[in-house]
C-alpha cells in the first residue's frame, strides 16, 4: 500500500507543477500582448485555476492580506509551496509582498505591467520545474 500512496504523491505533485507551467504559459503570453483569454484557450487554463493560484499566492507572506485562507486544503498546499516561492523570491531579489499583487493579478483586481508579467511567469515556471525535478529518481552513488 505504501506504493500506492506513494503514486498519488506523485500524481498530486505532477498536476500541480503541470497547471502551475500552463499559468506561467498564460502569464507569458499576456506579457507579449495576447489577450488573458486567448491565452487561457491556447493553455487549457480555467477561471478556477486563476482561483486557485490566487488563493495560494496570498498565502505566502504570512503579513498578507489574505493570509490565512478560510480552506484548509490551500493553507496545506500552500505551506508545501511556500519555500519554492520564498527562494524565488530570494534569489530573484524581490519582495515578498510581490506574492500578494500577483494573487490580486489573478483575481482580476489589478493589472499587471509586462516587468511584473516577466517575473511572474519566471517563478511559476521556476516553481514547476523544482516540483518535476523532485519527482526524478535519484541515481545512488556507489562510494567505491
């Protein structure tokens, strides 16, 4: 049985990264000039997953306004979440609250100039790929 949980975590994680690169996608295209929803079309990306990164983008600066969330499934997720897009944040050296203006930008409240659109797709792209490398298998090395 434990291989099977062990699949599902695996599942799990590979949905997330996979829709994480289809809004990275989303946001790149609308920093080229193509509308939201053409974007959305070309990307299979829903208004529900626009929620869905919203909500767990205004969880990750605990300061935020939208921090905590009322589900609980988006607080667990976004705690697992929460270093990838830290470390972005870190290595990229912006702020943390940048994390709230993109969820806002997801939510349709504020627009989004094409530098933040850049950045944006940047660390939802970055997030994705550190959640597909962790799923590769790891060579052992032998010490002799």
């Amino acid at each position: 049985m434990v291989l099977i949980g062990d699949m599902r975590k695996k599942a799990e994680a590979f949905a997330i990264s996979s829709k994480l690169k289809g809004l990275a996608q989303v946001v790149l295209k609308s920093s080229e000039g193509k509308s939201l929803n053409d974007a959305m079309k070309l990307e299979y990306v829903t208004q529900e997953d626009f929620e869905w990164i919203s909500a767990i983008l205004g969880q990750v600066d605990f300061n935020g306004p939208n921090y905590p969330h009322p589900n609980p499934e988006i607080v667990m997720l976004a705690t697992s979440l929460r270093p990838r897009f830290i470390g972005k944040a870190i290595s990229g050296n912006f702020p943390i609250s940048f994390f709230d203006t993109a969820s806002e930008y997801f939510a349709g409240k504020v627009k989004m100039k094409t530098e933040g659109q850049r950045t944006l797709y940047q660390v939802l792209n970055g997030v994705s790929d550190a959640i597909l490398s962790e799923l590769q298998p790891h060579p052992v090395c032998d010490p002799d």
